[in-house]
C-alpha cells in the first residue's frame, strides 16, 4: 500500500468514526487536495485489498474489519495531542481519588465511560463491573436485533474468556470478527492488563462500534491500566 493510500485509509476511518456515514471521494479530494477521481481510483484500489468497501451503490466507503487492523497496526503509541493529555490527566486525577481498590477500579471504569462514550468494563476479582450499557446500545450499529443479541453474547461471556485467555499484552485490541464470542456483532474490544490486590492479571477496558476513534480510545485504556496500577502499587 501506497504511503498517499495509508493516508486516505486512516482519513476514511478517522471520518467515518465521526460522522457514522460512508465517506466520499469529494470530501477527500479536499482534504488532499487532488481530484476526485485520483480519489476514487486510490479507493478502488483500497477496496479491492479489502480495507474498505462500498455499502450501497453511489454511497462512500466505509472501513473493513481489515482496515482498521491495519490502521490500527499502524497507531501503535499514539502520538503527543493536546486533547488526549488533558483526558489523560483527568482520568489519572480520577483513578487517584478512588480509594479503596474496589471503588478505585470503578472510577477508572466511569471515567472511561465518560471519556471514550462506549461501554466501559473492568474484572474486580471473579466479578466484571461494567458501565455505560446505554451508550453502547444507543450507538446506531446497534439498532439491529441480531446484532444486540451478539453483543449481549459476548458481555456474557467475557468475565470467563478473559480468565480462561489471559491476554498478556499491556494492550489488546479485538476488532470485529476478532472477538473471542459475538463476532458478528460488529464491535471492538480494548483493553489494558494490570496488576491488582485482586490478580496480576486484570484487565480494564471498553466495548464499542468497531466505528471507533481508536488513536485516542486506545491511548486513554492504556493510560487507564498504568494508573490502576501505579495507584494500587506505589
């Protein structure tokens, strides 16, 4: 892939996460400054190795599953941006007036809620609090009743998938059909392991559309996961 087709790729998801509606080549022709139809053959050619598609004929594209792994692979450390330091600091401001660890892994969850507006979970010992259902189901990829009934699956499961899996990593990201249970659901799970009284594996995170600004959502749950952590430790 071409460095001017990342670039679409990225502007393509980072639109679409804001808007909720396919992305056209016009509206791209003026971000880049080229004509449409050096846009639409540069989309043509990203859909055709499948990180976007076209939902309806004459509509924009919107983002594969693979798309955003890309996308994703490529974010890596999100990069120093005013907006996520002060959201980062506020969460860090939250997590260090919880108190008991209990209440402290709860406020984390709350703040994430507040901050990402997706569902917001946490494991406190063998239970999995979590909080912001509404905004989850009030998303508009979660107006289909096959697609609820996929993300009520995977909620269910999740407390014994992430025992029975242990992800490792400081950071795992499940887009889409990536998801252990419910992967039709259409959502992405992200979410940060770290030690507590509870065990040295617990994880804090947030469920949502795969339709997700990931740069900051992943930025803010992996600075979540390090304050629980530097705060239930120091």
């Amino acid at each position: 892939m071409s460095e001017r087709q990342q670039r679409i790729l990225a502007a393509i998801i980072e639109q679409y996460a804001e808007v909720a509606s396919p992305v056209g080549s016009s509206l791209l022709a003026k971000v880049f400054n080229v004509s449409s139809a050096t846009i639409r053959a540069e989309m043509a050619e990203l859909e055709r190795l499948g990180y976007i598609m076209q939902p309806h004929t004459s509509a924009g594209r919107v983002p594969t599953d693979e798309g955003y792994r890309f996308y994703v692979n490529q974010v890596g450390e999100a990069d120093n941006n005013a907006e996520r330091g002060r959201a980062s600091r506020a969460l860090t401001a939250r997590v260090e007036s919880g108190g008991l660890p209990e209440r402290t892994i709860r406020n984390a969850v709350d703040t994430l809620v507040e901050l990402t507006h997706n569902l917001g979970l946490a494991t406190i010992g063998d239970q999995l609090y979590m909080s912001g259902l509404s905004n989850l189901f009030g998303q508009p990829e979660f107006m289909n009743g096959n697609q609820v009934q996929q993300v009520a699956s995977l909620l269910d499961n999740l407390e014994p998938w992430l025992r029975e899996a242990a992800p490792n990593e400081p950071l795992s990201v499940y887009i889409g059909r990536e998801n252990p249970i419910g992967r039709s659901a259409g959502a992405s799970l992200i979410i940060s392991r770290f030690r507590s009284p509870y065990s040295d594996r617990s994880y804090i995170g947030v469920l949502g559309p795969t339709r997700q600004q990931y740069r900051d959502v992943m930025s803010l749950v992996r600075r979540a996961g390090e304050a629980l952590e530097e705060v239930l430790y120091e």
